[in-house]
C-alpha cells in the first residue's frame, strides 16, 4: 500500500477557521508532539505530557499511563521504520480538548510484529482520538484505530474479501 498523501504535510492550526484562539494554540502542541515523534526524538516528548497523563484505547490497554504508552511510539518507530505520523483534521471541544483524526504511515523492517517477521510492506493506519489538556500539557488521550487493516496488511490475519455482511 502506497502513501495515499504527502507524508510530512501536516494541518495547519491557524488555517482551520471553526478553532477557537485556544483550541488552535492546543492542536500546535499536538502538531509539535506529532513531528516530534516523526523525528524520532523520544527524549523530547516528555515536554508535551501532563505528569497526570492516562491513555485510553482498548486495543491497548496496557497503556494507561505516561510511562507505559510512551513506550508504544519507540516500539513503533523502531519496527515500522520510517513511522510518519500526520494529523488530517482538528476539532476543537471547549478550552482543554480538541478531536483528532489522524493517520500514520509505516514500512515493516526494523522487528518482528505479532510473530511476523519484517515484511518490508508499506501500511497506513487511520485513527480518531480526544484529546484533553491541562496546564497546557496533554493530560488524557482517548484513541480507537483501525488495527484490522494494519493486521492484514502486514499479514497477521489473511485478506478478506469485500462482502455484504447482511446476507
């Protein structure tokens, strides 16, 4: 699967005209975080959190904590090298939260996922988060992706077929 959009075109902020001035100055912070990650610079990222952070997903829910999911963008970046991840839109809830859809790129190289060794295919993965801040920091992120397709994209589960799954 090829990259469906420019990898490193991420949304502007100040281009979206339904933020508020608040909501704006949030979606940079989660901007800034996302190039951070893009440029591997994990040592970084600390700057971004809330000491309070908590992480929701129950595709993982080993990671609710600050120090148990910082430890999923590492894995990522080294497994899946390069891992790109891009923000498509933003919207804005209030003064300390804003709604994320976002997509991340990846080759499977660096380690083996699931039992499967590297593939050398090319994946995206959508997702949709909420995310919350406090004292300008990312405080809580609540995110569900869609891991089925990264699944059968790197062959953990085997392709199906489009169907109608009402008949």
């Amino acid at each position: 699967m090829a990259w469906k959009e420019p990898i490193r075109e991420q949304i502007d902020p100040q281009t979206l005209p339904d933020l508020t001035d608040r909501q704006k100055f949030l979606a940079q912070i989660w901007i800034d975080n996302q190039e951070t990650l893009n440029r591997g610079e994990f040592d970084k990222m600390d700057r971004y959190f809330h000491k309070d952070f908590r992480y929701g997903n129950p595709n993982r829910p080993d990671l609710g904590t600050y120090d148990e999911w910082k430890t999923s963008p590492v894995a990522l970046y080294k497994t899946f090298f390069p891992a790109a991840y891009k923000t498509i839109d933003i919207v804005g809830k209030g003064d300390n939260e804003i709604w994320i859809y976002a997509t991340h790129y990846c080759k499977h190289v660096g380690g083996p996922y699931m039992g499967i060794q590297p593939t050398g295919k090319e994946f995206q993965v959508n997702w949709f988060s909420i995310v919350k801040f406090k004292d300008d920091k990312i405080v809580h992120i609540f995110s569900i992706s869609d891991v089925l397709s990264m699944l059968i994209d790197i062959g953990v589960l085997p392709e199906r077929q489009p169907v109608d799954p009402y008949k």
